[in-house]
C-alpha cells in the first residue's frame, strides 16, 4: 500500500533541476572532475570547483558542509587494456593533491543517533578526458535533488549525504567509512548511487528503465528487497533487478568492509552495459533523464521507509 506521505514527497523531485546539475558538472561550465585538470585561467581544478559547486547547492538548502581531507593521486593510462579498463594505479612519483569528502546531513528528531547515508562519488576518471555524465554526475545529482528535498522534512532519523571519490587513488570513501566506524556512528542503512540509468544498446533502443539493485552480505538483502518494493508500490516503471556480490565492490564495498551490512548500491545495470562506460562518449546528451529521475523516486522512497518503519 502507497504512504501518502511518500508519494507526496516523490512528486517533489524534478527531472530538470537533476538535467541542469549533470550538465553543470560535466558539460557546462565543468566539462569534467578532475584534480589533474585546470581549465585555462582558473585557480582551481574541475573537481575541486565541483566542491564547490556542491557545497554551495547545500549551503542554499540549510545545510552545514563538512570537508574531510585525504591525499590521492591519479591514475596512469593503459592503452594496452580494452578500452572501459584502462587505467593502472599511480606510480610513487606521480603528483598528489587533496581530495575532499564533502558531507551534509539533516539531523532527526526523534532518533538522531540512527543515521541513514546517502552516497555517491563526484569525480570522474582521472586517467582519460571523459565527461563522466553516466559515471558519476547523475549519481551526485541524485543525491543532490533528495539532499534538497530532506532539508523541507521532518523526519526521525538523521540523513546524512556522502559525496566522496574513487576515480583517483586510494578511494576517499574508504576514509568516511572507517572514521564512521571508529566514531561508532549507528548506520542503520547506506545506499550508495553511481551511474543510474546507464545500460546497454539494446535496452537504450528499446526504451527500457532499468534500476540495479546490489547487496554483499545477507543483512543487505531487506534494503535490496526494499528497493523493488518500492518501484512497485509506487508503480515507477523501472525494470528492477537485484544480485547478491560475491565480494565488496564500488563506494557501498567500503563500508561493507568498515562492519556496515546493511548497505547496497543502485546502478543502471549489473553487469554494467553503458556502452561509454569510462570512455570519452559518456557525455551528457546521451543520458536517460528520465530513467535517472524515476531510480531517484525510488531511492528516495526507500529512505523515506528505512526512516517511517525501520
């Protein structure tokens, strides 16, 4: 049966505030995110102006911003490897710059201590010139659209928002989740988001809207069950597919392996079929917005549940 409550919140999402926030992030004024590019005549790098970019959205909403720091490099280019797996890790004397989670949260009322996180990586791959419009602008769009849609609610646990980075080296979500886990912080549910919509020719030819669903261990499976339960309920029309992994994977690995099991990933696809996935095509104009903002309902009915009946 529908919440009225939630299906009223769904209809705040807006397809075109999640369009205008990809091709600002990686096609105008950013054409990508990445600590190794500068754009001429700017201070900062492309990924360090989307911090900012972010930061400023949420600062609008109400929200506190926090940046957590850690060092990273980029990484090398292999034109020996197939084209979606070229890159090779950093070697010691390549450059190092600063990466920065960015974190926000909207704090609970009645349950403040249970935490419910929303994450995505912001950057895009730091070893090839690719938008990264599938992988990941629509991912922290997503995120982005609920992060502004919470800050209006009441609810009665906290939502916390992670916009962290895995195209440069090591992966920064690895720091956010084990600094949670030294704190202690009572994560009830983490749902991490990374190329919604992205899926194969076949699928792109055939109109379908498709969602993902992953899970690692078995206290993950209620939240990968949720998902299909509310693209059903709230009738989103997402062909919805859900997959156990054999080992941890993606930004939700990092906190399966910090002791969090109640996390999965959405994606468009598993395995992932985006046939510009991690080259130079994965540009703007070739992403489903619409898949993209219906898998953001979903993902922000899902919340709204942990949140109402946990």
């Amino acid at each position: 049966m529908k919440d009225p409550f939630v299906a009223h919140t769904l209809g705040e999402v807006s397809q075109r505030r999640i369009r205008d926030d990809v091709y600002h992030l990686a096609s105008n004024p950013l054409p990508m995110r990445k600590l190794n590019l500068t754009l001429p005549n700017h201070e900062k790098s492309t990924l360090e102006e989307a911090d900012d970019f972010l930061a400023g959205q949420l600062e609008a909403c109400g929200y506190t911003v926090r940046r957590e720091g850690m060092r990273v490099q980029a990484y090398r280019c292999d034109t020996s490897k197939p084209k979606a797996h070229q890159y090779s890790p950093p070697a010691p004397e390549d450059p190092w710059y600063t990466a920065y989670n960015l974190l926000a949260e909207r704090r609970g009322e009645s349950v403040p201590e249970e935490i419910i996180v929303l994450l995505a990586h912001k950057d895009s791959q730091s070893w090839v010139h690719s938008p990264g419009a599938y992988d990941n602008a629509v991912g922290t769009a997503a995120i982005l659209e609920i992060a502004r849609i919470v800050a209006q609610l009441e609810l009665r646990r906290t939502v916390r928002f992670l916009w962290c980075n895995e195209e440069h080296s090591p992966w920064t979500s690895v720091l956010a989740a084990n600094n949670m886990r030294q704190r202690q912080d009572n994560l009830v549910a983490v749902f991490n988001t990374d190329s919604l919509g992205g899926k194969s020719q076949q699928d792109i030819d055939a109109g379908v809207k498709t969602n993902a669903t992953l899970y690692t261990v078995d206290e993950g499976k209620t939240l990968a069950d949720l998902m299909t339960h509310v693209i059903e309920t709230y009738s989103l029309g997402l062909r919805q597919t859900v997959v156990k992994r054999e080992h941890p994977g993606d930004d939700d690995g990092s906190f399966v392996n910090a002791g969090y099991g109640r996390t999965i990933v959405n994606l468009g696809s598993f395995p992932y079929t985006d046939p510009n996935y991690h080259t130079e095509e994965d540009v703007v104009d070739k992403v489903d917005y619409e898949n993209v903002f219906l898998a953001t309902q979903a993902i922000l009915a899902a919340v709204l549940h942990v949140d109402r009946e946990l």
